[in-house]
C-alpha cells in the first residue's frame, strides 16, 4: 500500500513538472504563429506593391528638328508670298523700296529684310551667304544667281521647284518685278551659275 502511494507520489511529481516545463518554453505552434504574421505582413504588403497598377508617365520630347523644318517651310512660304506681292512694280537700277522701284538685289534685299533675315549689298556679296545648292536641290525661297565666268550679275528668288521645273521672281531690266521658268527659258539656263540657301541654319 505504502509503495502504491509512492508510486502515485512520484508520478503527480513527474506530472507536474512535465506540465511546468511545457508551459515555460514557447509552443511550436505560437512561434509558428509569430512568424507566421510576420510573413503574412510582408506577404500583404509586397502582394500590395506587386498589384499596384502601374502609370507610365511619358516624358513629353521636344522635337527640334521637326519643328524647325516645319518653322523654315513656313517662312520660305511667307518669303514667295511675299515677293509675289511686288509683281508689276518698276524696275530701277539701285532701287531698294516698292516706291522707288527695285534693281534685283534691292528686290532680294527687301523682301528677305521684311521676313526677318537682313539681306543686302549687290548680288556677288549676297552670291556669298548661306550655303551653295545644285539646280536638283533648290527650294522655294533660295536664292539663284546669274551671270558667266567673269561676274555674277543677277539674283533672284526661288518661288516653285516642282520637278525639272523651276519658277523665280525677280526684278528684271525689262519688265520689273516678274516670275519666270527659268529652266524653259534659254536664256537663263545659259546664265544659271547656282544657288543659295540662306533660310536653313
């Protein structure tokens, strides 16, 4: 009887230490659980960040050569307009307004003065401007010069090159201001020394 009772004594000892043991260190689960939190936490906040829908904000470039090409079409456009408005007006040799008549490079002059590119000096100091163009690659707006070996003795402006044909308008000794095609015309062919470009930069 006496052993019975000890042996009970000793295993509500076991018992009850065991019971303290496990109650003092933390349980797999709740350090599971810990962590657990921790990684939902993280989970959410990444899965927040990785769903987040993303902007693409575009940066807006500035198309310099574009514009610039569109702003020189535009004022080789104002230029011939321009000149075309003079068609009739006198000729007169040193003349340089509408009201005294013009000579061609007094035409020249006034006209690219009035749209912001001051021009003058007789034609072989204008025949030195800008950069020089082929037949094939002259623009409305560019400038044309004639003459021989010895001297450049004409200037005028460029107003239509479509295809093989090319139009000017001028201040001749004949007529005043007028346009010609020059490429049907014998007599300015013969003469044609080259171009000028003084609008593109």
């Amino acid at each position: 009887m006496i052993k019975l009772k000890s042996a009970t004594f000793v295993f509500s000892i076991f018992f009850l230490l065991t019971m303290m043991i496990t109650s003092c260190s933390p349980s797999n689960t709740s350090r599971t659980g810990k962590y657990s939190s921790a990684n939902k936490r993280a989970k959410t906040k990444n899965s927040t960040k990785e769903n987040r829908p993303y902007t693409y904000h575009k940066t807006k470039k500035s198309n310099t050569k574009s514009s610039a090409k569109s702003s020189s079409s535009s004022l080789r456009e104002d230029i011939v307009n321009n000149a075309l408005k003079y068609e009739g007006i006198k000729y007169r040799s040193g003349g340089k307004t509408p009201d005294t008549g013009f000579d061609c490079s007094g035409f020249t002059g006034y006209i690219f003065t009035q749209n912001g590119i001051p021009l003058s000096g007789p034609s072989h100091k204008l025949a030195e401007l800008g950069k020089q163009k082929s037949k094939k690659e002259l623009m409305p707006g560019d400038l044309v010069f004639f003459g021989n070996e010895e001297r450049i003795s004409h200037v005028a402006i460029v107003s239509d090159a479509s295809g093989d044909e090319i139009k000017v308008v001028h201040a001749t000794t004949s007529a005043g201001v007028k346009i010609d095609e020059i490429t049907g015309s014998e007599y300015w062919t013969s003469r044609f020394l080259f171009g000028r470009d003084v609008i593109s930069k």
